[in-house]
C-alpha cells in the first residue's frame, strides 16, 4: 500500500501487437494507454519480430502517458502487474522485462497475470460509476484471435476451463477467411461490416462438432477456401460480386457455433450470468446473438465496452489488483511462457 492506505497498480500488457500500459487505484481504473502497430497489414498478419521490436519502442512512453493521466507518481505504485502469457514469447519478453526491472529499483512487488484470466475480468472494469457485473459463479466465452474458451469463474481468482477449441481460435478463423476473399488484416472487423449487408443464409457452412463444450474452426476454413475455389472457375468474379454474403454467412456460421456451446453449458451448469470478452467480441453479430439468447433463457449478458475487448492493460492491471490483495506476488526469476493455463 502507498501512503495513502491505497492499493495503486501498474499494468504492462504486450502478449502480441499492442503496448498497453494502465494504473487501477483500489479496482478503479485511471488510465489505460494503448499503442498499436500499424506495421503488420502489409504483410496480412502479425510478424513477431516486428511485434517485439515495436513493443521496445513503445512501452516506455506508454507507461510515462499512463502514469501521467492517472496523475500517479512512480514512487505512488504499490505493484506492478504484467502479462507473462500465453502470447508471442518476444513481445511477451519485452513487458516482463520492464515490469522486472521496474520493480527491483523501485522495491515494489511483481505480479504475473495470465492473459486469458484477465480478459475475463474485463467485465469488472470501471472508470468511477459501478456498472453491472455478473454474480459468481458465472460462464464467461473468451473469444479472441488466438484463444476460444468457456471459463467457468468461481470468483475473481478462481477459473477453470470447461471448453476451448482444439485448433483455431475463432478470430484466426475470421482473419483466415476474410484473407481468402481478399480483405484486410485484421479481417475479422471487416467481415462484420459487410456481414451487416449481407444474407446470412445465402451459403451454407459448417463447423465440425466437437466433444463436451470444445469448438473447431479449421473445418470451416477449408470449407470456405475449396468452394471458394470451385466458384471462382465457374465465375472469377465470384467473390467480388457475393462478398457480403459470404461475410454473412460465414459469420452467422461461427456464431451458431459458439452460441451453441455456451447454451449447453450455462443449462449443464445452471448458470444464468454470461460475460462475452476478448477481441471477437467487439463482433457486432455476436452481441446480437447473445442478446437475443438472453431474451430466450432469461440470460444476464456482460461484455466489456469496445476499447476493453481487444488486448489493452486495464484488464492487467485489474487483475493484478485482486492478487496484490491476496499478497500472490512473483519471483524475479520469472520467465515469459508463450503458453499459459490457468
């Protein structure tokens, strides 16, 4: 604690291609920075070498900005809490480094944070007003575009998986697609906006059904690429002439799937408080469907507002906050894991 009897956490997050840097005093957040890197839709995906390169450049006056708007000084800060995985294990290096070293000169505790838990808590952010927030225990589906997960959360600090895909993530699968109909990185938000013109039964795909609450979305990526393929002979302006279509239905594929999923496991589960994180789901069709789910079966739907669903340090340092009060510090020997469970 500061000397104002305060908890005042710093949060580092670089697990891919954003720098974010954010201060939470007492689980309020002050600020939340995020430098993002334009450097990659050139070449239509992440390049970690390029990432970790940004993230070198960027963290520093990410964290000076943060601590400015929150009008914290460095000696104010009770914690550091960083990102330790799972993510590009380059970028990853960057934050746990600076967060490590950070913390030795200044004498405060280091706290590791895994990624995925903390997408989760991206439902209890809030700036000053106490917004809703779901009951414990709750269902949460984290969708982003390297994970895809049904986390069951029994408190802040206790989670656990009860599902997740076992290839790609729903995100990659969006991007992946969109690549195929010639969109630009990163595809998913594209996707969603012509998915809006578009008729979402226009094609059929499907998703592989998988065992319990897991998902797969590589099935679908070949299905689209092959009938793509098969269209595009018959007619090589196929996709130019169908693409909002396409967007609709392969969106409207990939949502069934997902929705499905959490149905059966909030009515295995008995649980009717639903939180939605992660970069997908900023996706306007995802909210949509679980609105509308939360009409059917009396549902209380929580999904963070946009600037908290992509990767950022809020959700760091918040998470970081609920471990400072539960003294869960890490050791200086700390190493990045570009794969993390939790």
């Amino acid at each position: 604690m500061n000397k104002a009897g305060s908890a005042v956490i710093l949060g580092i997050e670089s697990s891919c291609d954003e720098t974010s840097a954010a201060v939470v005093r007492d689980g309020v957040l002050l600020s939340n920075i995020v430098a993002g890197q334009e450097v990659h839709r050139k070449y239509g995906g992440v390049v970690p070498e390029l990432a970790s390169r940004d993230h070198q450049k960027n963290i520093v006056p990410a964290v000076d900005i943060a601590l400015k708007e929150a009008g914290v000084d460095k000696k104010d800060l009770s914690a550091v809490a960083f990102t330790r995985g799972p993510g590009l294990l380059g970028s990853l290096l960057v934050g746990t480094s600076f967060a490590k070293a950070f913390t030795l000169a200044a004498g405060i505790p280091l706290i590791e944070v895994n990624h995925m838990q903390a997408h989760v808590l991206s439902l209890f952010i809030r700036r000053e007003k106490q917004e809703p927030v779901p009951s414990f225990p709750f269902l949460c589906l984290t969708v982003s575009g390297g994970h895809t997960q049904i986390v069951k959360a029994e408190s802040h600090l206790s989670m656990k998986v009860i599902g997740e895909t076992q290839d790609d993530a729903a995100g990659e699968a969006f991007d992946k697609m969109a690549r195929f109909m010639g969109l630009p990185y990163p595809g998913g938000p594209e996707i969603d906006k012509l998915a809006r013109e578009g008729n979402p039964g226009r094609f059929i795909f499907s998703c592989a059904e998988m065992d319990n609450f897991n998902f797969s979305f590589s099935g679908i990526k070949t299905s689209v690429l092959y009938f793509l393929r098969e269209q595009l002979k018959k007619d090589p302006r196929f996709i130019e002439a169908n693409r909002p279509d396409l967007c609709a239905s392969i969106q409207h594929t990939i949502i069934s799937a997902l929705m499905k999923k959490v149905v059966a496991a909030a009515k295995e589960h008995g649980i009717n408080d639903i939180g939605i994180a992660g970069g997908v789901s900023a996706n306007s069709g995802l909210r949509k469907a679980a609105a509308a789910l939360s009409t059917q079966y009396g549902w209380n739907i929580f999904i963070p507002p946009f600037e908290y669903c992509t990767d950022n340090a809020a959700m760091i340092a918040l998470t970081g906050y609920y471990k400072f009060l539960k003294k869960d510090f890490s050791a200086q020997n700390t190493a990045p894991l570009a794969r993390m469970t939790f």
